[in-house]
C-alpha cells in the first residue's frame, strides 16, 4: 500500500491530531476506541507512520468527524485513490533521495501542474539526450550507470503527460532556458524541436518570458504548484535547493505562488508567440510578432 509522499502523511497526521483534539481525547483514549496502541496514534499524527484508508476511518468516527468534505479530504490524504501495490519509481529506490520520490509521487497524482523554470527545461519535456547532460552537469562524478537509471526515470515520469486522464501542464519558461547549450548546441537544438511538439499537445501549454519584457516576479527562482482533483486543500508548492526540497501547503503561500503564475501568465508571450519564439531559436524563419498574453486568461491546460 502507498501512503503518498513524507508531505502528505504529516499534513494528514496534523488534521487528525486537531480533530482528536477537537474531540476532547488523549492520544492513549484514542487508540483504546479503535483497539490500537497508543504508539500507533503518535506515529500517525507525527507523520513518521503511514495509515490505511480504512484506518482513517476508524479515527473519524471516533472523533465523531461527521462532516461529509471533512471526511473525504482526509481519506483522500491517505490515499484512498490508490490502488495498491508499488509504483515503478520503487524499483529505484536504493538511487532516487526521498525528496526526489516524494515529487514523483506528488506528479503521479496530481491533476494539473503549473511551473516556472529559469534554468533548465522541464523534466517532463526533456529529450534523453538534454536530460543525461543536466545530470551530469548536476551530479559530478556519478557512474555511468546510475546517470542511466537517472535518464530512465526521467523519461518514465513523462507517462504522466500521456495518461488517462493526462496531466494538464502550464509551463512558463524565462529565455534563459532556450539559450542555455547544455550538452552543447546541437543538444539543445534537438530539444527546442521537441518542445516545439510538445506545445502542441493540448495539455501542454507552454509561454515564454523573452528578455526585452524585462525583469518579473519570476527572477526569485523557479517553483512548481500542484494541484489535485475535487479539491484545493491538497495543493502544494515545491521549491527546489541544491540538497533538498521545500514543500508549502500553507493557505498563504499557496495564494502567493499562484498569484506570482497568474501574473507569470500575463507577462509572458502568448502561446502561439512563445511557439514562434522557440521556433525562431531552433533556427527556423518563422519570425514572431509578440502578442502579450492578456486576453488569455481562462485556465488553460
């Protein structure tokens, strides 16, 4: 049974602690009415232990937690929508840090994905080729082999755009990431044809923020807001460091992110210009007449 990422088992341990508590009853009281020991309980609530759907279940009505959103948010912190068994990033596990599984599970789940990448190309739209020399570059040293590994479950994510339903992806993208020649020119000329294609899956929306628009919200650093089906409360923001990850779930910084998109959004070329505008760099005629992107409001995918 997968419980999801570190993230969402504290986020689901914190709403059981402070209904529990909202209940009146010990953590020992609590364990006695659904026939645990009490260390099972701490476990749970302090996020160091998984706990199955039913399980929750128990606890909720034990709590007397009969409010029926109430009910489904936190099951589905528990992951009910699973349904069993390993995912295909477990067979790496002895490679991948735990933060790098906690986004891959983040992504496996998530309905739609918004993202804003200064440096490099998404992994989601990278080529083997462009994302063998991002791992590179980023992990000196490493064996051959597990530069391999890496590539693989790179390219494995990607399955995500092509499922069933595929992931939306809003991808905002500063300049910088079209002229940076990782792997060298004809890397990246490869990979600007790629993305190319990309932006015309109607999922994929992909904008670019050219250097002559100037300096924008984004120049603090690339982010990625998930968002899950039916409801907000799961959203989650991921911030990437050097040696790990920082998530936010907090109702503030979640508005303050996607806020910063939205205005990403507007600040960016259109769609059809961006597409251009990576056309222009892959060393095509085309030339593009830059549209803002204001009229494009409406969610896209």
């Amino acid at each position: 049974m997968k419980y999801g990422p570190a993230v969402r088992r504290r986020k689901l341990g914190a709403e059981l602690r402070a209904l529990r508590v909202r209940a009146g009853l010990t953590s020992g009281e609590a364990a006695r009415l659904v026939g645990w020991h009490q260390s099972k309980v701490s476990r749970i609530e302090t996020g160091r232990s998984g706990v199955k759907p039913s399980d929750v279940l128990l606890l909720l009505d034990a709590f007397d937690a009969q409010d029926p959103r109430l009910r489904e948010l936190i099951v589905a912190l528990a992951g009910a929508e699973d349904t069993g068994g390993r995912h295909w990033w477990h067979a790496y596990r002895g490679l991948l840090p735990p933060s790098y599984s906690d986004f891959i599970s983040l992504e496996s789940q998530a309905c739609r994905i918004r993202t804003l990448e200064t440096s490099v190309v998404p992994g989601l739209l990278q080529t083997p080729e462009y994302a063998r020399a991002v791992t590179r570059s980023v992990l000196v040293g490493m064996p051959e082999r597990n530069i391999d590994a890496l590539v693989e479950v790179r390219l494995a994510r990607q399955d995500v755009l092509r499922g069933q339903p595929p992931l939306q992806m809003n991808a905002v993208l500063d300049e910088a990431v079209l002229r940076r020649e990782v792997g060298g020119n004809g890397i990246l000329a490869r990979q600007l044809t790629h993305l190319m294609a990309a932006a015309h899956m109607p999922n994929v929306r992909i904008q670019v923020l050219p250097f002559s628009g100037g300096s924008h919200i984004g120049i603090t650093g690339p982010f990625v807001v998930f968002s899950f089906p039916n409801t907000t409360d799961l959203d989650v923001v991921v911030l990437d460091h050097l040696t790990s990850s920082l998530y936010l779930e907090r109702k503030e910084d979640l508005k303050a992110y996607t806020d910063a998109f939205d205005a990403l959004v507007l600040h960016a070329l259109s769609p059809e210009d961006s597409l251009e505008f990576i056309a222009q760099l892959a060393g095509q005629t085309r030339s593009p007449t830059p549209r803002r992107a204001t009229a494009l409001r409406k969610e896209a995918p």
